[in-house]
C-alpha cells in the first residue's frame, strides 16, 4: 500500500443455486485466498449468497432469512481478515425485495448499496422480483453474530472512504447499472470515488465478452478510475443461461487483468491510485460535483509492504505488441508530415533543408521532410539535405547520409566546416587541442549558420531534427542544432525513434534503403563533434548522459503524472531488473533531475513542431515550466534514496 498501490480482486465462487450456507463457505474460501495474496478489496458477483438464477425462490421468505442470516456469518469471518469485501444478496426493506451490494469488514456491514436499473427485456426478468433502489441513503436495521444488530446506511450514494490510505474512495454500482446511458458511477466518481466495483451476473452469448470489455474500459477511461467487475459463473442455474465468470479489472481505461471465461476463482491486480489522482488533477475538465448528497463510510486498511505484481513496461512510449507499434509508428510518421506540410503551404515555401549526419534523428527528419513533400506533390528534389562533415565525423556516418539522401531523390550538398570552425577558433583564441564545451558547440553553431543561410538562398524551411528526449536531458546546443524553423521530431522520444525508423526500413519495399536505414540502426548514438579513434565514433551519447531508454522511463512518469523520484525509482526497478542494478537506476536517475532543471531556459525557446504523443516539452503547450526553477527537492530526495534514507 506504498506510493499509492493497492491490490484488489474480482472473485467467482462456484454456487449452488438458493444454498446460502454453501455459498456463503466458497465465498469465506476466497476470502482466504484473496488475503494471503495480499488482496485489500475483494468484489464478489450479484447475488452470489443465492446465487442470481433463484427466479421465483426470491419470493420465499426461507431463502430471503438464509441469504441475510449467512451475511452475518460471513461478516463475523471478515474479522480474520484485513479485506475489504462486496457481496450481492437479495434484501427486504419496507414490503418491496431489492438487490444489494454489502460492503463488509472488520465483522461489520458498513453499508447495502441497492442496484437502481431493473432490467426486464429478453431473459432478464428481474422486474418480476426486485424494485429499484434509493439513491439518498436511509438507515437500515442488520443482524450480526451473536444477536447483535447494527443500523448501517442503504442507497446508491455511498461512498466507502479509506480513512489511511489517501485516494481510496470506493462507489457501486451493480450489473445493468453500468450499462445504462447514466449509470450511478458517474455521479460517484464525479462526488470522489476513484475505485468502480460492479457485482455482476451478466450471462454469456456469443460476442458479449467483447462488448463487455469495451463498456467496462470505457467506463474506467471517462471516469478516470479503477473498475473492479466480478461476474457470476459455474453453479448458476442453465435452464436457459451459461455464466462465465468474465472477470475484469481496468484502470483509466486500461486493463490490467481479464480472467479466462468458464474458470472462475479469484482474479486480482495491483492499482495505483496516485496515477488516478494525479490525472484527475490534470483534466481541468473533470468535475468534482456537489457531493452532498453523499454518504461517506469510512474504514481502514492494514499498511503492509506490497510486491508489486503490475507489470511496469521498460518503454512506455513503445507498444509491445507488434501490430500496434507499427500502427502508432504509421499515424506519427503521418502527425509529423502533415505538421510540416502545413507550415511549408501556410509560409509559401518550395523547399526544405535538412542537416544530415547519418544519425538517427536526421534521418527520421529526412524521411518525415520526404513524405510531406509527397503529399504537397513536390518535388523531392527541392529537399536539400547537407552534409557538414568535421572533426567527428566517420566515413561511416557519412557514407549513409550521402546514400540516403540519393535514394530518397533529394539534393545533396556537401559543405565541410573544416576551415570554417577552425577559423573561428582563432577569431576567438581557442586551442583547437581543447576539447571542451567550446570546441564542441562551435561545431554545432557553424552547421546550424550553415543551414539557415542555405534556407535563405533557395526561400525555404531548415527543418529541426533533435528529439524529445534530448531536449528532456537539454543535450542540444544553445542556438545550434537546438533551433530550426519547424523541429519535426520535438515530441518524439529517443525509444521511439528508432522504431519509426525501424518501421520504415521495414514497410519502404526498397532492399537498398532498407539496408542504409538498417546500418544507421546499428550505428552508435553520437554528436561525433569529438574526433574519431581508428576511424570509428569515440563520443557516445549513452556513455556520457546515460541510457536513453532510462532517461525516456523517467520522462514518462515524471511529465504524464507527476511521481516522486521514489516512486519513479520503485518502478524503474521493476521494468529493469536484470538489466540496470539500483545504483545505475539512482545515477541516472539524478542526472536526469539535474539537466532537466538546468536546461529549461533552451525549452523555453523551442522552435514549432507537432506533438505527437501524450508527452511533450513545448513551453506553448505541455510544460509550462519556469527556466530558473530549483530542482533542490527532487535532488535531495534521490540523493536520500541512494543513501538509504529513501
């Protein structure tokens, strides 16, 4: 329950059909399970003590005395048990039966929330037995062990607060409810519920599950919460139905687990309720609502140490799965192009100049430059793509970059820098032998004069190659290759570059492009403004400000939802264990906070470019950051972390 993580289940006991006793000892059975794995809150399915096919036995008073008399039972268990539990029963209030949901813990019942749609359509008669339920809730008479009785709330408004586990805001809704045009969890997650669960008994015909799927991610996606859906399953009567057990569990639209239909059991999944809060907080747009209306039960939670078991991807900017990488690499690779299609039809301009290096990120900007000309039906021979070579550069780079810019049809001119920089240096009495941040960036500067006065000459655009992740880590120079007239990689993380790339190898049809874009692949991540050893790259970006796929991970977790470095810390153990060890991930871990602060004033000032994902640095849309912020308080607290203080 650290950091905002907490575990909750979806169970499906097999029932016997109007058995209570029987039911109520399978449900107890995964009660057990569910806490030795940790499980804090555990949803049941609808009218799981009697099970939800007992069709005119709702109407006899045994089964009715039964269900409420094995709730007790089960609530006196539930002090064995740190575990918050929901389980659906029929309940008599007032001369009319209605389907509840008991929320139990502690040997209490803290409240009955009433299911308000009663579907009467197709083979769902529940309009024959049960009436729809109160949203004001009223105070309702229970029994409990040992003779005792309690008056616990009844209606639809309410809320289960966990009183030491900040974020924990628990609303229900049951079945039909949510499959309504209004259903009651949006009123409860708008009033503060940041967990849906849902007891359920929907049968299964062909091609329900996905719908199913669809409504209940959906639900989780719009109200930015975590649903837990715990369908009924084996021992439902199949006079006319089947029940799989479909159970689910989303979070903000994702799912984080699905059981296997026809297995039922127990189903559980790690939540993290900071994530839901801090993009509630994000969405200016997302209530809150007069909650008065409300009633708020509180209770508590044991704070005990949690394994996670949520899978953490190492690279949240790259989908794992194939078919939807190449599918998202498509549609960036289309957000580039029209970006820059519109900005050259909008300023009037024939051509584009490309500063090519044989690197990764040029090439993306080359390729992106290529598909925007098509689409405005230019030529692509008004693309000119240079090559500056200088003290870093590798016949290797070099070789590439002339390649590519021939297959791809552009005109390439080559402009060696040589003389130029080394003239410079003397201008300004630096020692070539001195291989600082003068030498260095002077190279950049001289390329960047280069391109934009080349622009000037043939009335175009210099089209900007550096990549989000450099401009994250501020590895750019300060009006150098850090400025152009429209950067069409600014939103693009350095993971996902080399995907896009990838991808366009791979879907181009060309054998020899596919072999040039396959080497540029294979070729080492550098500046090259260091000179060559051997002839090969002696300045690697990776060795200097680290591993681009942990400086991605850290800008994910850090600009899409605020985290702490603690908590960025504890996930990036777990995406990388086995490939980083804690103290690499800490070194990182500050460098990045470092140069993120430091660097802010060259964000400040970045030249237009599309954003193509749900990060991004530009100082006019996503990160309004000032350039002279202190990053004093995240420092500290990663420094504590390697110290063990953390």
């Amino acid at each position: 329950m650290e950091q905002g993580f907490i575990r909750v289940g979806a169970a499906t006991p097999s029932v016997n059909v109007a058995d209570p006793t029987h039911n109520r000892n399978r449900i107890e059975e995964l009660c057990r399970e569910a806490a030795a794995r940790q499980v804090k809150v555990l949803v049941f399915p609808e009218l799981c003590l009697t099970g939800y096919t007992c069709g005119d036995l709702f109407l006899q008073d045994t089964l009715l005395e039964g269900a409420r008399r094995e709730l007790s039972v089960l609530a006196d268990h539930t002090k064995d048990f740190d575990l918050l539990i929901f389980v659906g029963l029929p309940w008599m209030r007032g001369g009319k039966l209605y389907n509840v949901m008991a929320a139990v813990k502690d040997g209490q019942i803290l409240g009955l929330v009433p299911k308000t749609a009663i579907p009467g359509y197709s083979e769902f008669y529940e309009t024959r037995h049960f009436v729809s339920g109160n949203r004001a809730p009223v105070m309702e008479k229970v029994e409990l062990s040992g003779g005792m009785t309690d008056f616990v709330p009844m209606g639809t408004n309410l809320l289960f607060s966990c009183m030491n586990l900040e974020g924990l805001v628990i609303g229900a809704e049951i079945c039909e409810d949510v499959w309504v045009p209004n259903p009651p969890g949006n009123l409860h997650a708008l009033a503060g519920a940041t967990v849906i669960v849902n007891s359920s008994a929907s049968d299964e015909t062909t091609g329900k599950d996905i719908y199913r799927k669809e409504l209940i991610g959906s639900q989780s996606a719009r109200l930015v919460c975590g649903y837990v859906y715990a369908d009924a399953g084996e021992g439902e009567s199949s006079t006319d139905l089947v029940f799989a057990g479909h159970n689910l569990i989303y979070e903000n639209g994702t799912l984080l687990k699905e059981a296997k239909r026809f297995s039922g059991g127990l189903l559980c999944a790690d939540l993290d309720l900071e994530r839901l809060r801090n993009e509630r907080r994000r969405l200016t747009t997302f209530g809150p609502i007069d909650d008065t209306d409300y009633m708020k039960v509180s209770f508590t939670l044991d704070k005990t140490p949690l394994t996670l078991e949520r899978f953490v991807d190492a690279a949240p900017f790259v989908p794992g799965n194939k078919v939807e990488r190449d599918r998202r690499c498509e549609e960036i690779l289309s957000i580039q192009a029209m970006g820059l299609k519109k900005r050259l039809a909008h300023t009037g301009c024939k051509n584009a100049v490309v500063g090519i290096s044989g690197g990764l990120d040029s090439t993306l900007a080359l390729l992106v430059t290529a598909r925007a000309f098509d689409l405005l039906e230019l030529g692509r021979e008004c693309i000119t793509a240079v090559t500056m070579p200088c003290f870093g550069t590798t016949d290797r780079t070099y070789t590439n970059a002339c390649s590519l810019t021939k297959i791809l049809g552009a005109r390439l001119q080559e402009v060696d820098i040589r003389e130029a920089v080394t003239l410079h240096f003397k201008d300004i009495g630096h020692d070539p032998k001195d291989h600082s941040v003068t030498y260095e960036n002077s190279q950049a500067r001289e390329r960047t004069q280069v391109l934009m006065d080349i622009a000037n000459e043939s009335g175009g655009l210099v089209i900007g190659t550096g990549d989000m992740s450099e401009l994250a880590l501020g590895w750019a120079t300060y009006n150098g290759d850090h400025m152009s007239m429209y950067g069409v990689n600014a939103s693009v993380p350095k993971t996902l570059v080399r995907h896009l790339v990838r991808y366009y190898a791979e879907t181009c049809g060309d054998g020899e492009l596919a072999r040039i874009l396959f080497d540029i692949l294979d070729t080492p991540v550098s500046p090259e403004l260091l000179p060559p050893k051997e002839g090969e790259i002696s300045q690697k970006t990776e060795d200097i400000v680290g591993p681009y796929e942990l400086h991605d991970f850290f800008l994910y977790y850090i600009l899409r939802f605020g985290y702490r470095p603690a908590k960025i810390y504890r996930l990036a153990k777990k995406a990388f264990d086995g490939m980083y060890d804690k103290e690499t991930i800490l070194k990182w871990l500050e460098t990045f906070y470092r140069r993120f602060f430091s660097q802010q004033f060259k964000r400040s000032c970045l030249p237009d470019g599309p954003k193509v994902g749900s990060v991004a640095v530009s100082p006019r849309g996503d990160l309004r950051m000032p350039s002279d912020a202190c990053g004093r308080l995240w420092l500290e607290e990663v420094r504590n972390l390697a110290a063990g203080k953390g």
